[in-house]
C-alpha cells in the first residue's frame, strides 16, 4: 500500500501539460513575428513561474516598457493562483494537446484579474492556500506559521521545482496526512487529554473527525451535449462556481468506506441530488454549517431541476464514481493539500 501511494504521488508530481505558448499580436515589434514557445506545465505548478523561460524566447519581439505579463485562451484571462493542470481540466472539456495559449506583456485586464507580482505572489497565495488547509484538517494552522523562515523557502523551491522528496523532508513535520477512516470516533478519555494537551496539531488520524480542504471549480455547460468535447468554451469567470467546502467524515455503523459518489452529492447537493434532502439523509454532517457555503442563494432550491452532472476531473482523471474518496484525497491532493475536482453541469437555458 505504501508503495501504491508513493507511485501515485511521482506520478501527480510528475504531471505536466504540453503548452504552445503564442505572443499576443499587439506585442509583436519584429518582422517575422517569432514562432510560439513550446514547453511543459506541471499540472501542480502555476502560469507566472513559467515567465522567465518564456519571456526569454520572446525577448527579441517585445515592446519597450514595464511587462505586465498575463495569459488567455481563447479569449478569457487565467487567473495566475489556479493550478496549471486545474485549468487545464476545467477550461479543455475535450483535452486539447498541445494546449494553446496566448502570453501578453502589456495591458494586464486589473478588472479581471488580481494583481500578481511574479513568483513572490504566487509564492503567498500557496502558503496561504497551505495555512487554510492545515487550519480544516487539524484545527488550527499553527503548524505552519511556526514554520521557520528556512523551512519555508526550502518547502517552496520543492513545490517550484517539482522536487517531491524535497517537499516530503519538510512537509511531515506538519503532520497533516495520510486521511485515514480508522479511528474517525474521538472517546471521551482522547477527548480530555487533547484539551489538557499542548496546541501541537492533531493528524488527521489522531482520533478527530476527518477533514479533507476540497476546491470545487464547477463549470456549466449545455444540458443536451451528447460529447463534452463539443462544450462551448467559458467566455467569462463568472460563468464558473470557484467553492472551498471542506468535507468532514464521521463513523457510520454498516459503512465501510466513503466514495467519491457520496463525498460530491454531500459538497454539491444541488447538483448530485434530484431530492434537496438527499444529501443530509446519507449523511447528518452534511446539514453540518462547516460543510455549507453561506453564498448559496435562494435561487438554489430548484437548482436541482435545471441542472445534471456530466463530467468529473480530478488531476485530469475521469475517476470511477465508487472509488473511495479518502484514497482519492490521499493520493490526488495538490502540494497545499487541497483536492482541486472540476464539475461540468449541464444546464438549461433560462
């Protein structure tokens, strides 16, 4: 088992896209314009920390004056902080190789985009991002801000450079991992010893409920699509649901284990579930303020009649719906320990 997971981690590590990488005309100053830059994108990296090699093979055609660099497809800007492989799944419904994007060095759409500095801005959205995570699965995120200063550039050079074995050196020392189902029952004696204890963070094993930080990025598409290929692409960020809602496990007697089925119709009851019940019915936790996002209109109550689930990607993986969601969450996490799950929802034309 430990060797299954071990494989599982290189290979999510080791994940890349195929990027073809155009120069926005408006930026072009040299005659012939220069051909596309061509490289590989870790699916568990992000756009900015490709700049440097880019911007270098574009040199020669570039405009005088600050850069601004920022990048689009097919018409739509990419927000710099989502993983390049959680874009990838979410934006390609027919997976497109190589992947073509178009770099601008001028005119940053600030009215779309938050501002990015390059790898210090990218740098801070992962630790923050790595601080949410650590506060849902053990309680609090002190495990990471007591992080000394050379830990943390140590952690983040890993995560940068893709160096799995560099990243596992220090991130066991937060002890957040592996989610495991035995033991999800804290007893009333475990209970007192944690209170009476230190602040030292619980792993997710210790005896606590079971928490896993999960990023839904949900994502509508025509409700009589026969091949998803044939989607229309997403012309603005407000036509896609960008949801953090943790799921948190409990013990069930006559269960024994939870499945990525049942783990999604608890996160998205609006969408897996024809009843608005269903959820809390599989699970009482789901009723649970910790496991509902308080955006959620009015409106929602009859979103179930409108809406139907068409696709699920979770590290470009269209996974079997009975999987078990704890080795789901324990091998398909992204390096903040969060699971990025792409949802495409066909919907009816209003």
């Amino acid at each position: 088992m430990a060797a299954a997971h071990e494989e599982a981690a290189r290979r999510v590590w080791g994940g890349a896209v195929p990027l073809q990488v155009h120069l926005h005309d408006a930026d072009v100053t040299a005659f012939p314009p220069p051909p596309p830059f061509l490289t590989l994108g870790p699916r568990i990296g992000y756009l900015p920390l490709l700049i440097p090699i880019i911007k270098a093979h574009f040199s020669n055609a570039l405009p005088p004056g600050v850069d601004t660099v920022w990048f689009e497809y097919k018409g739509l800007p990419l927000k710099w902080y989502v993983p390049i492989g959680v874009l990838f799944d979410l934006l390609c419904a027919e997976p497109e190789r190589p992947w073509n994007l178009i770099v601008h060095f001028r005119g940053y759409p600030s009215e779309i985009l938050s501002p990015c500095e390059g790898e210090d801005s990218v740098k801070w959205s992962y630790m923050n991002s790595l601080k949410e995570a650590t506060f849902i699965i053990t309680g609090n995120s002190k495990s990471v801000m007591n992080m000394s200063q050379a830990d943390q550039i140590a952690l983040w050079e890993a995560v940068m450079k893709g160096n799995l074995d560099g990243f596992k050196n220090i991130s066991t020392r937060l002890k957040l991992g592996p989610f495991e189902e035995d033991g999800l029952v804290r007893t009333a004696s475990t209970e007192r010893q944690r209170q009476q204890g230190s602040d030292e963070p619980e792993s997710p094993g210790s005896g606590r409920p079971c928490r896993v930080p999960v990023r839904l990025y949900v994502r509508g598409v025509q409700e009589d699509l026969e091949d998803i290929e044939d989607a229309l692409p997403v012309s603005d960020w407000e036509s896609v649901s960008y949801i953090n809602r943790p799921f948190e496990i409990r013990k069930v007697e006559g269960r024994s284990y939870i499945t990525l089925e049942h783990a999604l119709q608890t996160l998205l009851p609006e969408f897996f579930s024809s009843d608005a019940q269903n959820a809390e019915e599989l699970d009482p936790a789901a009723g649970n303020s910790d496991t509902t996002d308080p955006s959620r209109s009015s409106q929602e109550a009859d979103t179930t009649k409108k809406t139907k689930v068409k696709l699920i990607r979770v590290q470009g993986i269209e996974l079997d719906m009975d999987i078990p969601f704890l080795w789901v969450a324990n091998n398909l996490k992204n390096p903040e320990y969060y699971l990025h799950v792409c949802v495409y929802v066909g919907t009816r034309k209003q």
